[in-house]
C-alpha cells in the first residue's frame, strides 16, 4: 500500500480517465459482396472505450461465455446475453444499459478506414430483450446515430446539411435527429416478417440483420414530428481513402443489442441481393478470409491491449522472443503499435494518465494475472515494481507520440530520480 501511494502521489496529476483502446477497423480491398457492393464490417465491441463496462459509453459488452442475465422484472426475463448458441459474430455484442435518455448523452467510438470512396448505407446485426411488463419490445428499440463520420449523434446534427428518406434535401435542427429504431420488420431477399411479441421465439440473443434507412424526424424542440426523417448515409471522399474517420453513437433505450454494422454501397442488401442467412454468409466469408495485421496478435480483427497480451504469452511459451514483443509495441502500423513500453491505455503517450489506467484495474500486486492495460510492461503478465523500471527505463515517459521523435531517449534526470525514489520505497517496504 505504501508503494502504491507513493506512486499515485508523485507521478499522477490525473484521478480520472477514459480508457482508449483505439481499435480501428480496416476495410480490406477485396470487402466485395457478390452483388458487387464493397463493405466495411464493424464489430460493435471494438469500440474505443473497450474496458467493457457501461460506465464511458451506456454500453455492455455482453458475450455467450459469461452472459449478462437480463431483469427479474421483465414478462421474458433472467435470459443469457448472450445465450451459447448466439448467432452473434465472434460471440459477443454490445448491450444498452442505460435506456430511455431522451437526447444523447453516453457515447461510444469506433475509428474506421475505408479503401473505396462513395456514399455508404448503414445496415446492422441486431437484437433485443425485454427490459419491461410490456409483451412488445417497443422500449428496448433504438439508438442514436450520427449525421456523418467525425460527428457525435448529438449536437452535430443541428444544421447538418443532408437529405431526407427521399433524397430531398433536409437541414437537421435537433439533437435527435439520429434517433434510430432497430426494426422489428425483418426483410429477408425482399420477403417481410414483423416479429415484436415477447413470447416468439426470434429474438432474445439471435441476432437479425436490418437497414438503418430513416431517423425519426423531430423539431427544434426536440419534439417528435410526423413527417420524413434524415436518410442515414455515410459519405467517404476522395481525400479521406486510407483516413481514420470516427463513427460514434450514442444509447437511447435500455436493451437494445448490436452485434456489429455493416456499411455498404448498396442499398438493396436485403430487398433484392440477400436473404438473412446469405447475407450472414457473405459476411463471415469476408471477415474470415481477411488478411490479418501484423499487430493483430490473436487474430480477431482489431489491434489493442490484447494482442500485446497474446503476444507476451507466446514469449512466455518460448514462441516469440522479448524482442518480437518490444518490436510489437514500438513499429509502426500495421505492424506494430507505434508507441513506447508503459502506454498502457495505448494512446501513443507514456504519461501519467496511464498510471491512472493501470491502477485502476487493481491488479498491482494482487498476485493475479494482468494484461498491458492493467499494468503489465515487462511481459510477465504480472502487475509489479519490475514494470515500472522496464517502463522508464525504455526511456518514453513524457516524451510525446513516438512518430514525433527522431530517435529514443535516455531517460531524463527527473524520470531517473523518480524511478530512484520509486525503487527506494521499494526496498523500504
């Protein structure tokens, strides 16, 4: 405990944080569906705040291994989210958990990059479970979307120059304007079916495709009008090919359930192309033969702590060497991490902001395993004193973004004297 306040109290300034994982999702050249419409598939629980809870972002990641069990309260309660026969890419997803704010607030953050301009539709893998006495789902059935890439789903919509469901142009004036049901008329090759009764057997963790077409159209009083609401498109230009664009969302009722977003060139996925299964095919087709990234140790499609971790078991099993794992974390992307050893919430900066994230977790010489967010920079996938040397020995601490600098640095006289102190209380305890 001694160790543990020294610490906080000399190399913190900081209490708070929002951990960044920083998973970008890359759209692949050959992400071509066989209607001849390129896509970019987003898993859901990629988002940027990924420590999994709903404290950041309103959102759980649920998965079918350790399943959220839903509410006593509701007509179809205490079921698995996700259940051990989910539908839902890679077993997990993300849940609502804050229902009913009537604008956005939470918001979650995922960083994509597209390799063919034009104009995107959104379409979703989605499901729900009932949260209430109600034997409908009509309060377990939407979210906000956002008016463009590098826009919240809030504020950004008031002016937002767009067009509505027909094409025509509309001019957003309300925070609400994103507001997004999750359908529950499913099209499947053209064929519709309406499921919304707690007592079918379609929902519950099985998850459904759906087109985001329409938001639901409000005033400038945030108040709901009758008339046609903001067409969801997302355009990608020339210029932004290869960018790392934000696309955010925000919750809005409790329960919702989505497994990832497809963006796609086509609009006609599912009224003319695809029936639902063929469109799950289609998908798993292009995630699974998708070329994995250098940095993406443990091969689920994104790049964060985890590969580190992944990375830092195989030189504990004798299958990489310490010099693999520290080429991981320093080389550029795609390959690497692009950072320094002790950037725990993978920022890019090693600064006292990580410490926070670190000790945050509680694994600091609890005896327990931990990853690289929980403070684990020697590769031992423990959390102890030994990480703190391996961190400012490595010379980052304080030192900015490492592509903004020329060569790594000896560690400063005031990063020495603190590791010296640090060490000191060490030996005292």
């Amino acid at each position: 405990m001694a160790i543990r306040r020294f610490v906080l109290a000399s190399l913190l300034i900081s209490v708070s944080i929002a951990s960044s994982v920083n998973a970008v999702t890359v759209q692949q050249e050959d992400w071509i569906l066989s209607d001849g419409s390129p896509v970019l598939w987003l898993e859901a629980e990629s988002l940027m705040e990924n420590d999994g809870t709903p404290d950041d972002t309103g959102f759980l990641i649920v998965d079918s291994v350790d399943p959220y069990i839903t509410t006593d309260q509701a007509v179809n309660g205490e079921l698995p989210a996700l259940p051990e026969d989910t539908n839902a890419f890679g077993g997990k997803a993300i849940m609502d958990m804050l229902g009913g704010p009537f604008i956005p607030t939470d918001m979650a953050t995922y960083e994509v990059q597209f390799a063919y301009p034009g104009r995107y539709y959104l379409f979703a893998h989605y499901t729900m479970y009932n949260a209430d006495g109600n034997i409908n789902y009509l309060n377990e059935d939407s979210i906000f979307l956002p008016p463009s890439f590098n826009a919240n789903p809030g504020d950004d919509w008031i002016g937002f120059e767009g067009v509505n469901v027909y094409g025509d142009p509309k001019t957003g004036d309300s925070r609400r304007d994103g507001w997004m049901p999750l359908g529950k008329t499913i099209v499947s090759k053209g064929d519709e079916s309406v499921h919304n009764n707690v007592d079918e057997e379609f929902w519950d963790g099985t998850f459904h495709w759906g087109w985001f077409e329409e938001g639901v159209d409000n005033d400038a009083n945030d108040t709901f009008i009758d008339g046609p609401g903001h067409g969801i498109r997302y355009i990608v230009t020339e210029d932004q090919v290869g960018e790392t664009l934000t696309f955010q969302i925000s919750a809005r009722e409790h329960y919702s359930v989505l497994d990832g977003f497809l963006f796609s060139q086509s609009k006609r996925l599912l009224s003319r192309s695809f029936t639902q299964e063929e469109l799950t095919d289609e998908v798993a087709a292009l995630v699974d033969a998708a070329p994995t990234l250098g940095c993406d140790v443990d091969g689920n499609g994104v790049c964060d702590a985890n590969d580190i971790d992944a990375m830092s078991q195989q030189v504990i099993d004798g299958i990489s060497t310490p010099g693999d794992r520290a080429s991981l974390i320093e080389s550029p992307a795609p390959d690497g991490f692009n950072t320094w050893i002790g950037d725990a919430d993978l920022n890019g900066r090693f600064d006292e902001q990580d410490f926070v994230a670190a000790f945050i977790a509680g694994k600091y010489l609890s005896g327990g395993s931990a990853g690289w967010a929980q403070g684990d920079f020697d590769g031992n996938l423990t959390f102890d004193e030994q990480d703190f040397v391996s961190a400012f020995i490595a010379g980052g601490y304080l030192q900015g973004e490492r592509s903004a600098t020329a060569a790594v640095p000896e560690p400063s006289a005031a990063v020495l004297l603190a590791l010296g102190l640090f060490l000191a209380a060490v030996k005292r305890r």
